[in-house]
C-alpha cells in the first residue's frame, strides 16, 4: 500500500485543481499554504450573487484503496474535515475483515487538520481515531 496519493484543491466556484501523487509533506504544506479566506470571500460573494455554481473550498484526498479525507477550511483558521478510513477487525475473532469508518468533525484547527494526512496515507486507524476522538 502507498503512502502517497493524489490531492486536489477545489475552489468555492467548483473549479478544481489536480496534483499528482504526493506524500504527506507535500500534501500538508498544500494545506497549510493555499489562501482559504481568499476562497471563503470568493464563497460569500457567490453566495450573495445567488450562483447555483457555490460550495465550500477544499483539499481533499481519495486513497487507491478508497479512503478519502476532504478538508474544508472556513478562512478562519478551522475546517470542517470529512474522512473514510478502513479499521482491521476480525469476525468470530479470527476471520480477517475490513470495517469502514466514515464521518465529518466541525472546528477542526487547521493544523490539526493537517496532521491527520501522514496517518491517513499510512491507514494508521489508531493515529486517526486519536485525532478525531479529540473533537468528537
């Protein structure tokens, strides 16, 4: 399994911007870097222009094996972050399977945020229940 995935940042008027495979270095610092209250300003003034075209700005990031994590900073400094992840468990207590986990947490610091991207690229589920758990 990689470690590294492709990203994407989706503009408020739904324009996307693709980026090729990456690892979480380069993925968190995309995060971290691109101007979210210039985007949320673009949002608020689609918004008011009543524009079917309008969602929240966001980095997000699907995994080959289908997991996804979507971060959408509010400009202010949080993010409302949207992930997938796939936990090992056992039925019976020793037949192998996958149990997928999904769920949105609110007012996530974005530099929490961005410290959820090298656990999900390495599908670490204890690193990231640690985090969400925090805000859950």
């Amino acid at each position: 399994m990689s470690n590294a995935a492709p990203y994407w940042i989706q503009s408020a008027d739904l324009s996307t911007e693709e980026f090729p495979a990456a690892g979480a270095s380069e993925i968190e610092r995309a995060l971290l870097s691109h101007d979210w209250a210039g985007e949320a300003e673009k949002e608020k003034r689609l918004l008011a222009d009543d524009s079917p075209d309008c969602c929240p700005a966001g980095l997000g990031v699907v995994h080959e094996d289908g997991r996804m994590l979507h971060v959408c900073p509010d400009g202010e400094g949080n993010c409302q972050v949207h992930y997938s992840f796939y936990e090992s468990a056992k039925v019976l207590g020793f037949i192998p399977r996958r149990k997928y986990n999904a769920g949105t947490i609110d007012n996530v610091p974005i530099r929490t945020a961005a410290r959820l991207i090298p656990p999900f690229l390495e599908n670490s589920y204890e690193a990231i229940k640690y985090e969400v758990e925090a805000f859950a």
